[in-house]
C-alpha cells in the first residue's frame, strides 16, 4: 500500500520490528527502499471480506495498493481480467 494513501485514510499503522525489503514478482529486489512499517485496514473486494487485513507501507506510483502473489495464493484468487473481476476460491477468510 502507498504509505501516503494509507496518512491520508488515516488507517493505523506500526512499525516492523525488522525492516523487510521488496520483491516484485519475480522475485527481484526494487529500488524502493526497505518496507519499515505496515498498515492495518478494513478491505472489500467483491463479496471477500478482512477486517484486518495488513498491508506493507511503500512507495507506489500508479496504485493505491497492490496484491501480492503471496496473499492471492492464500485466498486461491482466480483472475477474470476480461471482466475486471476477481473470483475467490478459498474459504481462508
Ligand atoms: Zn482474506
């Protein structure tokens, strides 16, 4: 999650007791210095409901948020690109 959308949500946030760094997807460090804090928030996705899901704190340009492939594994979150919808097969959560 962009750390200046979350100030501005004015969700609640916590440092990590140890700094963690970034991977993107394919498995590579960013640039993007190590996360250092994370944010705690209410998400709704479709019908997927967390009342505290946690989110790392980092720079983002284009997004507000981005879904790790990690939490999309968890949930068995199938991809319906076409019809921008995301499908969870899981009952993780
Ligand atoms: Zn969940």
């Amino acid at each position: 999650m962009d750390a200046s959308f979350a100030q501005i949500q004015g969700y609640d946030t916590y440092p990590l007791k140890s700094p963690r760094r970034l991977e993107v997807f394919n498995g590579l460090e960013t640039s993007a210095s190590k996360i250092t804090y994370i944010a705690v928030a209410l998400m709704i996705v479709g019908d997927h409901h967390e009342p505290r899901a946690l989110f790392f704190l980092t720079q983002l340009s284009e997004n507000p948020i981005v879904l790790g492939l990690p939490w999309l594994a968890k949930h068995e979150v199938t991809i319906k690109a076409a019809i921008l919808a995301l499908i969870f097969e899981s009952d993780h959560c």
